[in-house]
C-alpha cells in the first residue's frame, strides 16, 4: 500500500477511494448485488484509513470510515439501534491476530507473558439482526443497516421459527424491561440447494449464495414470502447491558437458556495460541459445517474490559474477525463480457470453463474494472487462478503467464456502452456510461432524479420508476413530465388519488433550481457541491453546456477529469435531446449574480464534530450551504465556527488551539432560527 507523499495527491486519492467504497456499499448492502471481493473491500478500506491517519484534516463527515455500511432500504420503516451495531476488523492470518493481541496487552497495560482470556466462535456469512424483547415479549427486529439506523423488518423476523416471540423463563434471575438481541440469520447449505432447486423448477433465477438468499428473504416487503423460506436466527451477542452477566460466554449461555440458539462451536482461549488453534480447527471443519462460514469471531471475554477498551467510529477495539483464507482452483478464461450496471458503471465479466470451487460450479466471475484487468494482465485464452472471496463472489486471482502458448488476446475497454452505444467517460477506476436514456440504467436515474435533494418528486420511488420503464411508460427521464393520468391506468398498485398526487408533486418539480437540476441529472462526479459551484459560476444551463474544458478548470474545485467528464455529458447526442426535452417542460431559476453575497452565512466556514441531537450531519451541511456558507471536514485559521456536539474529536482541541470560535448545538440552532431557517 502506498500512501501519497502530499496532502493534494492524499486528498484526491481520499476522494477516489470514498466514491469507489460507496458504490461498492451501495452495490453490497442495498442491491445484495457485490462486484468485488471482500478482500479488495478490505484493501480499500484499509488504504482510505491509513491516508486519513496520515492526513486527519481530510476525514469526512460522510467518509466510509465514519460509519459501518449502507443507508436502509426505502421500502422499509427504520429503527435506531441504542448501541451502535459495529462492523468488526478483519485479521487475515495468524500474524494479525497476534498483532490484535498485542494491542490488547498495550491498550490494557499487561505484560507480555500475561494471557488475556478469549471467547471464540464461527464467524457465520449472513445477515445481522437486533431483536428487541420488552417485558419478554418480541417488540421490534431490524437489521444493522448503516449501524446506527437499520431496516423494520419485525412482521418478517416474527416468521422464523429459531426467534422466540416470547423469552422463556428462568428460575434464577428476573427477564430485564428491555433486552436487545443480536445475531445472525442465515439459511443452512442443505436449505440453500433446495432452494435453488425449487426456484428453477418454477423457471425462477437461483440466488448466488447462501448469504444473498438470507438476505433477500428477510427484506420481502410480503411476510408470507420470508416465512416460506428456512430461514435461521443464531444469537451472538446483546447490545445494551441489560444481562446480568460478567463475561461473552456467560451471555451466550443466558441466552440460550432463554431460548435462543447461540453460536457453536464455541471456546474459552487462555491466551492467543489457544485462540489460533481453535482458527485452525474452525477452517478445517468448514466444509463439513452446516452453514457457510467466512471466519471466526474472537472476543476479550471479560465484558467489563469492553468499556475500558472502547471502539473507533468503525469498529469494537475488543473484538476481531479472523478470516479464512480463501480456496481456488484454475480454468481457462474463454472470453469476456460487459456488463452495464444500475449507475452507469460497465464491469468486465469472464466467461470460464466451468470450474467447482468450494462446492459451487464457477462458469463466470467479474473482473472489477479495467485497471484491475491491466493491472493483473489477464487475457482472453489465459489459463487463470479462480476463488470465491470470502467464499461467495467468484473473481480471478490472475494469470498463469506460464502456461500461455501466444494466442492469447488482450482485453480491451469498450470506447461506447454496449447497451445503448452512448458514449463513456472515466470516473475513478471505473468506465461509466452517460446517457441519461441508457435502458441499463434508466431505473436508477429515474429515483436519483426524483430524490429529495433533486427535483423532489414525491411518489417517485423504486417501485414507480421499476414499473413505469419496464412497461415503456418512460423511456427517458424528460419523459417524466410528459406523463399523463391515462399512463398510469394499467399499472398496479395506482389509485386515482396516487395518480394525482404523483402528477401534482411532479408538476411542483417544474420550476427548479438550476444547482438542483444539474444534481438530478447525474453527471459522473458532480454532486451537490459541486452542482452549486457550477450553478453560481455559469448562473445558466446554456452557458454551462458552451463551457470548454479550459473555463471549467478555472472554477474552484473543478480538475481535468470532472472538466472532461462534464463537456463529454453536455456533447453526448442522446443527452442534448433529452436536455431540449426537459427544457419544453421545465423552468429553471437561474442563480442570482449576488446571492453568495447577501446570503447569512457567505463567506463562513462551519467544522462539526461530534454528534448532533438534533438532526443528521447531512442536514445541517444542507442548512449551512443553503444560506450560502461552507462546511469544511477539518479546521483551520479560516474556519468560522466550530459546532461541537456529543462526543466530540480532536477537532475540538485543534479549534481552542487555533482561537476559532466554538459554538454548542444550541447556539447553532440558534444561530440557524436567527437567519430564518428551519432545522
């Protein structure tokens, strides 16, 4: 790994990781649809944090780093976990755990010879829940969503039959008010095939894996679906202390007398090589263990040492996840496809020989991008190391140059999308199609533009969009408001209340912000910020579209890949007819010469640290940047404010270091209900 020299090379390289671990989170979490392997997951995660520990004045409110996954799924209500539901760091040999060891030693002051006892147990590859029990009885299940917020999905979990409705009783000790069960629902391997094999007895696609199996029968929007499947709750801890118990082991064995199957096989380690004896003998028994397992999961067992050892934004520092090492096999890489995802992005898929590979018969696997292609040198006609990652997602390793007789054939990016034939730009490691009216992904431009922060069509959903371009309704985003009351008379689920209520809300959406309209239509690497600046430098879309590559680098922020990205956007010819489309429907406000000026907050600097009880990081930017001011991820001289809320960082100390003023959550609400504005 290396990390930049410099903070503009660090900072442009931080920026490119967050796009990249958001898609891939998004893709993971949301879609159930992952394109890399967790190890490269890792590898992402791991390069972001050690440029942020580097360079701390680049951390991000909305850096991945700052929080667990992905946002919950729409469909669902949400729920807010009392105790953060933290993802676990990985170790991925035996060295690593020992590492992790030693921090313990040092965060605790023991001496080295001093064992610390352990509880160790399979780390199952699955779907994690919280089940809330009140007075005993099931109230509300929902799973770690981003870690802080998760999806309801209660009348879903109520149908499996390892999820007691009611705790049982138990002689010794009283059931607490409130009791928040975590764990892990899965479907056994023996499950999962029949599953597969009944899903294409009905002529339906199989799931990948068992893991995606699990985690879309839970997240069924009909109850009576999730409970058709077998699914299985395995309990692997609590969150909040409401047990009356000392140690991990002890609080798996209270619950499962209380009725909860718990995690086997589990061990009490004295010290770390007790602890990577029993690593080794978990990964010997994975193919004979009835679920898929990605590891094991190794705990301080003393509960009370949690506290003093405490976490980071990311994960517990008491608790490690010691992953298997993968399996592979080789084959011969046929040929190779593209693939044009939901965004834009085109991914190359290999088509191989069919190989099995940890039980599952591979014939295709993705190749992430084309400078991971390049980077490994992997040809058509490459003989080719295949594994599952994390013993799910298919990838190839590399090549074997050994074996190459000379007729093999480079892979070569496409210059144009192989679905719509619009033109692609670059954006990171990735290509990316960007017509606005590509079929591969007019879906998700449909809900990115009607989201909140673009045009704000209410009604708009996922649902909405998937039916109105499946039935050829839209074939375009301008052909939004173009729709009519009869368009939606065949279609499912539409009222005629839902009808007008859809109709008025995109009628609202007519006149619109010129920042708000450039966000909505998606240009690779323009988002809100950056749609703003554009909107307060060009003040017009006409003037925008005649903007070279030259005066757009001339705008703040704005480099020669994004100045690339947006002339190829406004010179694409699918895009300039639904452009001219959109403007026979649609009003925009151009943005007023002196705005920044005569705005509350032009020319402030606002820092946050901490969190607030008020409301999310995101809408108090959205509030600073609405009355014309800057939110900045580290302070500095020219920062204005310091808002400092529960919990505060190292920023607090860097703001009294320097004099900047720091103002409490109150005084910032304050402050906002002074301008007018409304939190």
């Amino acid at each position: 790994m290396k990390i930049p020299r410099n903070i503009e090379e660090a900072r442009r390289r931080a920026e490119e990781l967050r796009r990249e671990i958001h898609e891939h989170n998004y893709r993971y979490y949301v879609l159930n649809q992952p394109i890399i392997s967790d190890a490269e997951y890792d590898a992402l995660m791991a390069e972001l944090r050690a440029i942020e520990r580097q360079f701390p004045e680049l951390v991000t409110p909305d850096s991945p780093t700052q929080r667990v996954g992905a946002p919950p799924r729409e469909e669902f209500g949400t729920v807010r976990h009392t105790v953060p539901m933290l993802s676990l760091e990985d170790a991925r040999n035996e060295e690593e755990l020992r590492a992790f060891d030693a921090r313990i030693h040092r965060f605790l002051r023991l001496p080295p010879g001093e064992p610390v006892v352990y509880a160790a147990e399979p780390k199952y590859d699955g779907l994690s829940c919280e089940l809330v029990y009140v007075d005993g009885v099931l109230t509300v299940a929902s799973t770690r969503g981003d870690g802080q917020v998760g999806e309801d999905v209660t009348p879903n979990v109520r149908t499996i039959d390892t999820v007691p409705l009611r705790l049982r009783e138990h002689p010794e000790f009283s059931i607490p008010e409130r009791l928040e069960v975590r764990g892990e629902v899965l479907i056994s391997k023996e499950d999962f095939a029949k599953l597969n094999q009944e899903r294409e007895r009905q002529g339906l696609s199989p799931f990948a894996n068992p893991r995606n199996a699990a985690a879309g029968s839970l997240r069924q929007l009909d109850p009576t679906i999730t409970a058709s499947r077998p699914l299985v709750f395995i309990a692997w801890g609590i969150g909040q202390r409401t047990l009356p118990t000392k140690t991990h082991r002890e609080t798996l064995d209270l619950l499962h007398k209380l009725g909860f199957r718990v995690a086997e096989p589990r061990r009490i380690c004295q010290g770390i090589e007790e602890v990577i004896a029993y690593y080794r003998e978990l990964e010997n028994l994975r193919d004979t263990f009835p679920f898929e397992l990605d590891g094991a999961v190794i705990k301080v067992n003393n509960m009370d040492l949690w506290e003093t050892l405490g976490t980071t934004a990311r994960s517990p520092r008491w608790a490690i996840a010691a992953k298997f090492k993968p399996r592979e096999r080789t084959t011969r890489l046929l040929d190779v496809q593209f693939q044009v995802g939901r965004t834009g992005i085109i991914t190359p898929v290999a088509l191989l020989e069919p190989v099995e590979v940890g039980g599952v018969v591979i014939s295709r696997a993705t190749l992430h991008n084309f400078e991971e292609v390049a980077r490994k040198d992997v040809r058509i006609g490459d003989w080719v190391f295949v594994r599952r990652a994390g013993d799910v997602i298919p990838e190839i390793v590399g090549p074997i140059p050994e074996r190459r007789k000379g007729t093999e054939r480079p892979i070569l990016p496409p210059d144009r999308c192989p679905v719509c034939q619009g033109e692609v730009v670059k954006e990171g490691a990735y290509l990316k199609c960007i017509n606005l009216a590509c079929p591969a992904k007019l879906e998700a431009a449909l809900r990115h533009m009607a989201g909140r922060r673009a045009l704000d069509i209410e009604g708009l959903g996922k649902k909405t969009a998937e039916l109105l371009v499946r039935r050829g309704k839209v074939q375009d985003p301008a052909d939004v408001f173009f729709l009519r009351a009869g368009d939606f008379q065949d279609l499912p689920g539409f009222a005629e209340k839902s009808i007008q209520n859809l109709l008025q809300a995109i009628d609202r959406a007519r006149r619109i912000p010129l920042h708000r309209f450039l966000f909505a239509l998606g240009i690779p690497g323009v988002g809100e910020q950056v749609a703003r600046t554009l909107a307060r430098e060009f003040r017009t879309l006409k003037a925008l579209q005649r903007a070279n590559e030259e005066a757009l680098m001339r705008v703040e922020g704005i480099g020669p890949e994004l100045a690339r990205n947006i002339t190829r956007f406004f010179k694409e010819p699918h895009n300039q007819r639904i452009l001219a489309k959109f403007l026979k429907a649609i009003t925009l406000e151009e943005e007023p010469e002196t705005e920044q000026d005569v705005m509350p907050f032009a020319g402030k600097t606002f820092v946050f640290t901490g969190a607030l009880a008020s409301m999310t990081r995101d809408r108090a930017r959205e509030l600073v940047e609405s009355l014309g001011g800057k939110v900045s991820s580290s302070v500095s001289r020219k920062t204005s404010y310091v808002v400092v809320g529960e919990n505060p960082g190292s920023k607090l100390d860097r703001a009294r270091e320097l004099g900047v003023p720091v103002l409490s959550e109150t005084e910032f609400l304050n402050m906002l209900k002074d301008t007018g504005a409304h939190p």
